[in-house]
C-alpha cells in the first residue's frame, strides 16, 4: 500500500493512481474512488474528494482530495477499469494523513 505525504485540511489537490504495470497496452476507461477514514472505517467520500474533479491521463487516475480532520488516517481505495476488450479491473490502495502544521 502506498503512503501520499501528509496533507493540511485546507489543502485542496490531485493524487495521482499510476496502473502502468497492471493495464499493459490497455489505458484507464474509468475509475472508482472510496474514501475510508481509519479511525472508524467510516466512509468519508463526499467529504474528502470531489467527483466533478476526477480525471484519467492513460495509465493513471486522479482522485481530486480535499478536506479532512486534523490527526486523522484515511484509506484511499482505487478500482480501475481498463479500455481492452475485455476489460481488465485493477486495485490500489494508499494512505494519507491529514495534519495541521
């Protein structure tokens, strides 16, 4: 699982899922975001990104990450889906921490 930089919660910015060794010659069709904040395994998705934001380049989605509560560790789960014939469905996961500084 990867581990993004800490992040203040006025901080607003993209995150980037890089599935280069998974999708092959395929490119990303569409992506999945779910937000999970680990201190109670709430789902906090609304909260924490904007949809409208979301974007794919290739082989990379791009979750829009905003917000977020002082001290707090959250889970950011990607479903990937690729433009082949069939379509392959690849998974990542990475943590962020959200701290004041």
């Amino acid at each position: 699982m990867e581990t993004f930089d800490n992040k203040q919660p006025s901080e607003e910015y993209y995150l980037g899922f890089d599935f280069t060794r998974d999708l092959g010659d395929e490119d990303v069709a569409s992506a999945v975001f779910t937000i999970t904040d680990m201190a109670d395994d709430s789902d906090v998705t609304d909260t924490l990104s904007d949809t409208t934001n979301q974007t794919n380049d290739g082989k990379i989605a791009y979750v829009w990450i905003q917000a977020g509560v002082d001290k707090h560790k959250y889970k950011i789960t990607c479903v990937v889906t690729g433009d082949g014939t069939p379509p392959g469905i690849y998974e990542m996961e990475a943590t962020i921490r959200v701290k004041e500084l």
